[in-house]
C-alpha cells in the first residue's frame, strides 16, 4: 500500500487558478494509490469536463476515484434533500467513493434510514461519513451517532479525520481507540496551535495512527504541501506503510 491524495494538498495552486486536474497530474510519477478531488474545489462551468478527465487519469493510472463532498447526510430530522443528486453525480463520472460529513441524526426515524438504504442500493458507490469540526463531532455524540447508523443497518463506511478532533478539543488517539474497527478510511493530517503543518512538526502521533490502522484502510495526505515539501511528505508515509506490512 502507499500514501493517497486529497487534492486539500495544491489549495494554493487551486486558488491561485489552477484546476484539481491539472494538480493531479503532478502526481502521475509519485508513489500513490488513490486520490480525492473535493466538491467545493471545482469550477461549476468547467466541472463536467474536468471530471470526465480526472477519471481517464484515474483509470491510467490505476488510482481509486474518491470525492469529497462539501455536505452533510443528516440535517436533525431530514436526510439531506440533495443526496440522491451526489449519488447520481458520482455515477455519472465513476467515482469509486464519496466522502460526506455525517450531520446530526438524533432525530431520524428507522423509516428515514431505510430511506437512505434504499438510496444506497440503487448506486454502485461507496459512501463514507466523516468526523466534523463542530459538536456533532464531540466524541461522545459521535460516537453514539455512529452506533445508530451500524443498529440500523446503514453501508456507510467511516472516513477518520485525525485532524477534526483539535477543533472540538478531544484527542485524536482516543478518539481512534473508541472508533479503529469503524474506520475505512483515513484522512491524516499533523496539528499545531490548530493549525495544519508538515508531518512531525505538529502535536499529533500519527505514526502510531497509521501502524495501528487496519491494513486495507486508505491513509489519504490532506493538508496544504507545497511542491518542495510534497515528495518528502509522501516518502515519510509510504515508508511508514512498508514498515508496517515488514512488521507484519
């Protein structure tokens, strides 16, 4: 396994005008699996054409199609009116994964997640929810959130953000404790002052988050590196893998 790519890595290309396309194949001769280009980071008038590159690069280069989306699932007591509109986007253009924030879901009714199963079951996507920067990513309430869905039977995977926990003032450790059987994907990023910097520099022990990880979890970089920094900050992590599966 190697390091995946959350296109969060060229923000300051994007915002200086660059598209995530043309960023990703930068990465065409690095050592990565997967990569995630982010919803909120597209051009509404170029979007469709961009996609439709991405996943040709994608199949070149035998990278999984993963898509953040800028969104929650569950709004208190609705499913969000536009998931049905994120799953047929994904369809349309191959994405292998989406990525969506899990919301709040304290008042969903069973019929309403057999709703979203339902919806599920007619796309042949993978939907993960991810830990938010906000309460309903205090460990305690996601925690228990999380239990309601695998109770009521809803496929959705869990993208683990390392980096969410500083905003809610929890330990990213202990909150991997509680959740590691959950996690399908892993979203890693190094914390200081809550602010995001390069791997080691920051308070977070990632090394023991990712040795820890299951072996089939995606370990995704998703955080600000400039070109200079990005070849070492990819090398620390698939360094970290390869000694792990050794240690195996």
């Amino acid at each position: 396994m190697h390091v995946s790519i959350n296109t969060a890595v060229f923000i300051h290309e994007i915002q200086a005008g660059a598209s995530q396309l043309v960023c990703l194949k930068g990465l065409t001769d690095r050592n990565v699996d997967n990569i995630e280009v982010r919803g909120e980071l597209f051009n509404e008038a170029t979007k469709n054409e961009e996609m439709k590159q991405i996943f040709l690069l994608c199949a070149d280069n035998d990278w999984k199609f993963f898509y953040s989306i800028p969104d929650e699932l569950f709004l208190k007591n609705t499913i969000n009116p536009n998931f049905e509109q994120h799953l047929q986007m994904a369809e349309k253009y191959h994405v292998d994964q989406l990525k969506i924030s899990l919301g709040d879901l304290s008042e969903i009714t069973e019929e309403q997640f057999e709703d979203v199963k339902d919806l599920l079951s007619k796309y042949n996507v993978k939907v993960t929810i991810e830990n938010q920067p906000n309460n309903n990513g205090v460990l305690d309430t996601f925690t228990s959130q999380l239990l309601k869905l695998k109770e009521a039977d809803v496929p959705v995977g869990y993208t683990f953000d390392s980096g969410n926990w500083y905003w809610v003032y929890e330990d990213p450790v202990d909150a991997f404790k509680n959740l590691s059987e959950d996690i399908t994907v892993f979203h890693l990023k190094d914390i200081k002052d809550k602010e995001t910097v390069l791997l080691d520099e920051g308070a977070t022990d990632w090394k023991c988050l990712v040795k820890n990880l299951k072996s089939d979890v995606p370990v995704f970089l998703e955080y600000e590196i400039s070109e200079k920094d990005l070849d070492g900050q990819i090398q620390k992590v698939n360094n970290l893998l390869a000694e792990r599966v050794a240690e195996a």
